[in-house]
C-alpha cells in the first residue's frame, strides 16, 4: 500500500468527515476550521494511523 500523503487525504471522505465533525465541535465553520491548527493535527494523526495500517 502506498503512503498516505497530507495531499491525497484532503481529498478523501475521511478527511471531509473528519472536518465536519471537528468544525462543529469548535463551533467554527469548515473553512476556518481547513487553516487550523487542530485541523493539521488531526490530520497528522489520522495519516500516521493509516500508514501504520490500523
């Protein structure tokens, strides 16, 4: 399996679900929630889970 790269999993379902979800618990919208640093950690996590293969 190929690596997870931030590139590709912006485009995923995941990561679209992954923003709804964090957005609403932030109580900001998608688009400022996308430039967030919570965004870019919760992305680093979930890309290093999927590389790992869990």
């Amino acid at each position: 399996m190929a690596k997870m790269t931030p590139a590709k999993f912006e485009k995923t379902k995941q990561d679209k679900k992954m923003d709804k979800a964090g957005a609403k618990k932030a109580g900001v919208s998608v688009a400022k929630w996308e430039k967030s640093a919570a965004d870019k950690k919760a992305d680093t996590a979930a890309i290093k889970k999927i590389n790992k293969g869990k």
